[in-house]
C-alpha cells in the first residue's frame, strides 16, 4: 500500500476525524480483491460494513427522531429509508472523494469497481464502523450529522403537512415505485342515507399488480381513504424496513 499514510490523512481530512489507530481505517478501505490478490496481513472490510450499516441506522433514526419532532413512526421510516438506500451513500462517497482511497485487486479494478455504487456504499459504511469502533456512538454521529447535513434538511420534504391519506400514499408509491395508486368502486349497498361503499386500490408497476386493498366507507372518498390508510401501513412494512 504505497502513500498510504499521505492517502488516509487526505481522506480523514474530508470527514473531519482523525483516527487514533489508523489500522481501522486501512480495514475500512480494504476491498476483499485487494486481500484475495495480495499477500497481506489485513482483513477486508466485509466485518466493518456490517457493524458500519448498523451504526449508520440506528445514528439516522436518532438524528431524525430528534430533527423532526412532530412527525410520525411511518413517515420517519421513509425519511431513514431515503437516507441510507445505497445511491445515497455512493452519493456521498464521491463527495469526499473516498473512491480515489479504495485498495482494490487488479481485476475488481478493472471492472469499475471503483465506480460501483454498492462498493462505494459498502466502503462508506465500513468506514463508519471504523469510528464507531476508534471512537464512540457519538463521533459516529456527528460524523453522519455533518456527512448526510443536507440530505438530511432535504428529506424534510416528505413530512405531511396536514395531508390527507391519499396524498401521503401518493407520495409513497411515486418514491417506491415511481407509479400512482388507482381507485375503483367495486360496489354501492344499502339505503341512500345508509350507503355503504367499497373501493378497491391497486398499485400498478410495470403493468402488474403491485398491492391491491379492499375496503369499505361511508362514503366514496371515506373509502377510498381508508384504503389510502391501510396501503401506507402495508408498504411501509413491506418496502422501507
């Protein structure tokens, strides 16, 4: 590893923290290619991404929980779920140029690994794992706090301002699947001043039914936005978690 104290000063100057043993942050930086073609006594970063993936979730819910007091669990999800999704992360590797101090094998480097967004998400978590483990909880966070400090005013976007339902849902499916939920009455019962009504929702991606909801109100739109409730919950627990 040529330069390499030059390289990880360089880098520990674009996430402002410097590391007490830097063997953590050589770790982090190790590709399993580059250990696989090197004889060299040093673990890849496969164990730091997983600890770093863990420190990076729980410093986020905690940083939002705090942020935005008056939003709610779901909403909260989604905004962690925007957050730490693998673009994001590859995103913010590039901004501090944590691609140029990757080792990786010859054949990896060949291939774009450095280019990769997984690589570069993975890489990035490993390196939060690696302060988490040279320091504490807390420089783990105020690390991410100033890292994610604009993602995290820009996520502010997706906190419902007394929006109804079918509006949050809307939002949801065109974040999760860049598709709109459809409403369609299967069926009006009972006396007109006892009208029950039930709407069937369907998500559509690509053509095929994604989810679809079957619920039932006193009115068209009462239906149709307790089928809004209801889908929230479902995809919140099916797709963000």
């Amino acid at each position: 590893m040529k330069d390499t104290v030059s390289s990880l000063e360089i880098l520990e100057l674009g996430i402002d923290y410097k590391f007490v043993e830097v063997k953590f942050l050589q770790d982090a930086l190790t590709h399993s290619s580059y250990v696989n073609e090197n004889a060299v006594l040093q673990e890849s970063n496969e164990r730091l991404e997983f600890l770093g993936d863990a420190v990076l979730e729980l410093c986020v819910s905690n940083i939002l929980y705090k942020m935005y007091k008056d939003v709610p669990e779901g909403v909260l999800t989604r905004m962690r779920a925007v957050l730490v999704k693998e673009s994001s992360l590859a995103e913010i590797a590039l901004e501090i140029d944590l691609d140029k101090h990757i080792f990786l094998g010859k054949g990896e480097e060949i291939q774009g690994g450095r280019d990769r967004k997984s690589l570069l998400a993975d890489t990035l978590e490993a390196v939060l794992g690696a302060i988490f483990l040279d320091a504490d909880f807390l420089k783990a966070q105020s690390v991410i706090e100033k890292l994610f400090a604009e993602k995290l005013l820009a996520v502010g976007s997706l906190a419902p301002i007394n929006k109804d339902y079918k509006s949050q849902l809307q939002e949801l499916t065109q974040l999760l699947f860049k598709s709109l939920p459809s409403y369609s009455l299967l069926e009006a019962k009972g006396a007109e001043h006892e009208r029950v009504f039930t709407v069937l929702l369907t998500v559509i991606v690509n053509d095929s039914v994604k989810e679809s909801i079957t619920t039932e109100g006193m009115s068209m739109k009462k239906a149709e936005q307790n089928a809004a409730k209801e889908a929230i919950v479902l995809l919140e627990e099916k797709y963000t978690k």
